[in-house]
C-alpha cells in the first residue's frame, strides 16, 4: 500500500510540513463546518481565537479571507455567521479538483491510500463500450482512497487505457498520470452521478456498516485529441463531503 502526500493548498513551512496560516485555516473551515451542521453561529473572536491557539488579527485575516469566498458573513457589531449557501458553492459538482484539494478546502486533513495497482487482461463490455474500445485493450487498474481527518472518505477505481508501447501508469493524481501517457492534458469529463448501498467490500473500504449509502460517481474522461482516456468509478461517504450544482434558469421574459 503506497501512501501520496496531498496536494498543497499553501506554501509549506519548516518543521512541521504546514503553515500557520493553513493550520488556522482549518481549524476554521472544520468550526464551520460544524457550526453548519448544528445551524448555529460561530463563537466569538475570543473564544474562537482560543481554540484555534491563534491571535485575533490572524483569527480576523482568516475571517475575512472566508469572508471573500462568501462562505461566512460577518457584520461590524454582530455575531459571525456560516452562509450555508456559500459554503455548499466552495464544492461545486461541475468543477473538477483533485479529491485532495478538495478535501483540504474544506478544512480536512488529508491522506491518500493506493490500495491496489495492476495491470488488466480484460475490460469488462460495460467499460469497453463507454471508453469505445475493444475489451482486450491494454489497461492498468488502480484503487484508491481518501481520508478525512483519519476518516475514510472516498475510493475509487480509476482503469487508465495504455496508449502503443506504454506497459504501466505513472504515478500521482489520475490527470497528471493520462497527460504523462497519452501527451495530452484531460479536458473533458462525463461524470454520471448516482447513489448505492454498501456491499461488503465497499463498507470495509470506507470503514461503513453494510448498506450504508453512498454517492457515486462514474466518469469517463477524454483527452484535447478526443481520446477517452480513462474511465473512473468513485463511491463517497456523503456526510463527509456533500456536493452542489448550479443551475442556470431561463428568464421568464426570453425567448422560449
């Protein structure tokens, strides 16, 4: 089992492999977090400052950068609110982040687990079809998992097609890997979302009781060349991280 670093979502410092300002950050992001979940406001700046072990100017300067991506709202005077609104817009489904990035902008601890990398002999018709080619086509399947704050919080089985002459798949995140092989950056993804219940191997993945839901995700992505590279199925545990759309409505005075 090979463990990657996250990706880094602030300049590192010395010592302990993390800044000041990221400690803070989510140590914010996690009251947030939870602030929504209970439907209440944050505590004050004294106290919040307390338990984050922080001055309050730097407890303000994380504040006010919360404040910018419109996931708090804060008024001069008043007590400092989460906008449930913004904060479900910092995980939007039509965006594509590396799972550890986006885990980290949540204020999560990040760990990431390779389960298993190996070749296949064969895909099943059901891939073959989506990725549009034969089922003998050279392939490498590799498992992986998330962890949030020691939590298991996602897997997921990426199957990445070998182009002439490659025999394995580099590693690092999924769209570093296909760009190194294919020599093509991924651009576009068909992501179909879905949910299920636990099996067996999935619960003990993620570290559930059988038949707990779960959101899932297959997807399949293609290159600039439009080369369907790879195809991934993903099954997170939705209490961890919750995802939203948004959605453009029609004007009532525009042309139907």
């Amino acid at each position: 089992m090979i463990e990657i670093p996250p990706t880094p979502t602030a300049p590192p410092a010395s010592g302990d492999g993390t800044s000041e300002e990221e400690r803070i950050r989510r140590g914010l992001l996690r009251r947030v977090r939870e602030a929504a979940a209970e439907h209440r406001r944050l505590p004050g700046e004294f106290d919040l400052a307390a338990e984050l072990g922080c001055s309050r100017v730097q407890l303000r300067q994380a504040l006010a950068d919360l404040d910018r991506m419109q996931v708090v709202r804060r008024r001069q005077g008043a007590a400092t609110v989460v906008d449930q609104v913004g904060l479900r817009l910092s995980v939007r489904l039509e965006e594509q982040f590396e799972h550890a990035e986006l885990l980290a902008r949540l204020g999560y601890e990040v760990r990431v687990e390779i389960l298993d990398h190996a070749p296949i002999t064969r895909l099943t018709r059901h891939v073959a079809d989506l990725l549009g080619v034969q089922a003998d086509t050279p392939a490498v399947r590799v498992l992986k998992r998330w962890s949030a704050d020691g939590d298991p919080a996602m897997v997921a089985e990426d199957i990445l097609l070998l182009p002439p002459g490659a025999d394995d798949v580099p590693d690092g995140p999924l769209f570093d890997a296909a760009a190194s092989l294919w020599g093509e950056p991924v651009v576009w993804e068909v992501t179909t979302p879905s949910a299920a219940a636990a099996d067996a191997r999935l619960a003990g993945l993620l570290g559930l009781a059988e038949q707990s839901p779960l959101l899932v995700f297959e997807t399949v992505g293609m290159g600039t060349r439009g080369h369907r590279i790879f195809y991934a199925l993903e099954h997170h545990r939705p209490e961890l991280v919750s995802y939203s759309v948004v959605r453009t409505v029609r004007p009532p005075w525009s042309p139907a």
